[in-house]
C-alpha cells in the first residue's frame, strides 16, 4: 500500500478592506436617510428599504469578519482556521432576513386592508431618496464586482447589493405613481414586492448555507465531474470514498481514495492533479490516498458502486 498526500491553499487575490469600510460607512448613511424620511412621511415601503438595507450593512459587516477571520492562521486545534465563519455569518444573515421579511409582509397586509391614506406629497420624497438609494447600492456593487468572480463570499456582497439597486428603483417607480396618480394603496403593495423578491433570494442564500453546514458539496462543484476526471487518470482503477465540501465561502476541499492496482502514483502525478482540480473546479485543498485495493468502509452502508459523493471525510 502507498500513502500519498497534496495539499495546496488558496488565498484572496486582494485585500477587500476599504471597499467592505465604504460600502458599511455609505449604506449605514442611507439607511438613516431612507428611515428618517420614511418615518416622517409614514411610508411603508421606505421603512421596509430602510430595515433590508440594515440588514444588508449587517451582511456586509459578516462577510468581511468572516474575510478577516479566514485570514487567521490555523492552530493544532482548529486545523482549518476560521474559514467556516463565512458560512455561518451567511446562515445567521439568512435567518435574520427571513424574519424580517415575514413581519413586513404582515404590516404591509395589515395596512393595505386598513385602507391606509397616503398623501399625494409622499410620491416626491419617495423618488428622491429611492434614487439616492440606487446611486449607493449601484457604487457598492462596484466596489466588490472585481472579485466576484473569485471568491463566493465577494460574489455574494456583489450581488445582493446590485438586487439592491434593483429594489430601490422599483420603489422609486411606486413612488412616481403614487405622485403621478396619488395611489396611496401602492405604498404597502411596493413593500410586499420588495419582501417576495427578498424572501425568494433569502431562501436560496438560507439553504445553500445550511447545505454547506452540513458538509454538502458546494453548488458550484459538479461532483459527477470530479469523479470523473480522477477515474479517468492513468493507472486509477476505481475512485472510493470522494468526499467534497466547503470549509469556508471561497475553500473547498476534497478527499478520495485513489485505487491504483499498479501503484504508479509519484510526486508529479499528484502534483498535476492537484492543480488540476484547482483549475477546472477551484478544489483548494486536496488530500489523495493511493491504495491497490480499497480497505475502508464506505460512509454510504450498503453503497459499493465506484461513485460516492460525500462530505467532510469521516
């Protein structure tokens, strides 16, 4: 039997520091922009903006402690470091969010049965500050759109702040119709669009995040492709016991036993693969076991088929 180990680790391109500051320190002024004005006016769907930007400086502030603690150096007794933060700050965001949502959608309901009026003055003040709120959302989005494409949790602050930008024009629209038409049941209707489409995208955060907890393979690895390919490498004979999963946002990692009758596994031939499945799948950190026959159970009772897809390695 021949033991075989490879590792290699991925690290952020750059430094997302300043753009995280600037995002937190223009969304926070918004956020008291769109609350006072909504307030002082009664407007619902400003108030309902104003609590999910909130909640987007609270995601902003988790995903950059969860950038600063993923640069934190492992320890003998935390061996992958902080990285699972990230995907528990985007657990807890998610859970946050949904609640929220859930009780604005009940006021929301609650005045549009009322039969809330609304003054025709409102629809001016809603436009502006709603499109003060898509100047802001627009300029942090940019802020992280660099990077989105190399590390999920970049990728997440880009998107949901480009949503943003969305859902401030779409209240700037209900406010232009409102001054326009004087529709005072828009407001409460606006602010129960904005809670569909942020429920929509919260759920999909929520469960990709508590899949990722569970040591799920990340979405954006297609684990029959990984198989695969190390099934497909010269000498291997059967891939057993592939496990796939996240240890942070922007770090997978992957284990497998690699069945190699001739044993003619070496340095160079791990090293290609291991920069191979960083490549083609962005798999940072890679631990193959090169035996001439499987000796170990597989995580799956009763599974002896040559594809195993499995989390964290047991």
């Amino acid at each position: 039997m021949s033991l075989q180990h490879e590792s290699s680790h991925h690290h952020a391109p750059a430094s997302y520091d300043t753009a995280f500051a600037v995002g937190i320190g223009l969304n926070l002024l918004f956020v008291g922009v769109e609350a006072f004005y909504g307030w002082r006016i009664n407007s619902l769907a400003l108030l309902a903006d104003a609590g999910h930007n909130l909640s987007d400086v609270a995601g902003l502030v988790l995903a950059w402690g969860g950038a600063l603690a993923g640069r934190l150096r492992a320890s003998s007794r935390r061996t992958y470091g902080w990285k699972r933060a990230t995907i528990l700050a985007a657990f807890a965001n998610a859970l946050l969010l949904l609640t929220a949502m859930g009780g604005l959608a009940w006021e929301a309901i609650g005045r549009l049965l009322s039969a809330h009026e609304v003054a025709r003055e409102q629809g001016m003040t809603i436009v502006l500050v709603a499109g003060l709120g898509i100047v802001i959302n627009t300029a942090t989005a940019l802020l992280f759109m660099r990077g989105r494409q190399l590390d999920l949790n970049i990728r997440g602050a880009f998107l949901h702040m480009a949503a943003d930008a969305l859902v401030s024009a779409g209240v700037m629209v209900g406010g232009v119709l409102t001054l326009w038409m004087g529709w005072g049941w828009l407001d409460p209707v606006v602010s129960l669009a904005i809670a569909g489409v942020i429920l929509l995208g919260t759920w999909g955060m929520f469960k990709q995040s508590l899949h990722l907890l569970f040591d799920g393979v990340p979405d954006s690895v297609d684990p029959h492709a990984v198989h695969d390919y190390l099934a497909g490498l010269p000498g291997v004979s059967r891939v057993h016991d592939l496990h796939i999963w996240a240890t942070g946002t922007a770090h997978i990692a992957l284990t497998a036993h690699l069945v190699m009758p001739k044993d003619c596994a070496d340095d160079t031939f791990l090293r290609d693969v291991t920069q191979q499945l960083q490549d083609r799948f962005q798999i940072n950190h890679v631990t193959m076991q090169v035996v001439k026959a499987p000796f170990t159970e597989s995580c799956a009772p009763g599974d002896a088929s040559a594809t195993q897809f499995h989390g964290h390695a047991h």
